[in-house]
C-alpha cells in the first residue's frame, strides 16, 4: 500500500515502468517497481488538472487552473517548455509523438 497525500490525479507511464501522482500544486513522480519517489515537478501556481506522458515516457505535459501547460524532462526533472494563459483554467491535457 502506498499512502498518496491529497491525491487527485494519477496517471501511469505509457511503459508502465513509472507513475505520476498529483498533489495540489506539485507532481509527484513514482517507481511503478519499487514504489520509491525519485523525483518532484513543481512550478505550478495552482492546482495541476491533468498530466500526460509522451509516447516515449521521456517527458510529462501537466496543465491547471494557473492557465499554464509545462514540459517537464523525466530525466533531471525540470521543465523544458511552457505555455501560459492566464484567462484560461485547463482541466485536461494529452501529449502526441
């Protein structure tokens, strides 16, 4: 059992090798395997509303009521590229080769 404070969204890694768990604002990412947390997104200025991995599970899109859409790289876990519209509060996101 792995206990997931205030957990929201959750959305498995197209290889199944990772998942990525969202808290409010902050997104947490997992080892499927170990259930260990090797790494945390953090950027977003209010809730995060969706995530999406890309088909090669190499980067994750996340979107929220900040009106923001980031790239984040699974690798260093910082955050490649963004897109922000302050009018506008996402509920959903996917990512496309």
């Amino acid at each position: 059992e792995l206990a997931i404070r205030a957990c929201k969204e959750c959305r498995f890694s197209n290889g199944g090798h990772l998942f990525a768990a969202v808290n409010g604002n902050t997104i947490q990412i997992y080892s499927t395997h170990t259930c260990d947390n090797i790494g945390n997104l953090r950027g977003h200025n209010q809730k995060v509303r969706s995530v999406a991995w890309t088909p090669d599970d190499a980067k994750l899109i996340s979107c929220g009521q900040d009106g923001a859409v980031y790239v984040w790289s699974l690798r260093d876990f910082k955050r490649l590229d963004e897109s922000v519209l302050k009018s506008c509060q996402y509920t959903s996101c996917d990512a496309t080769a």
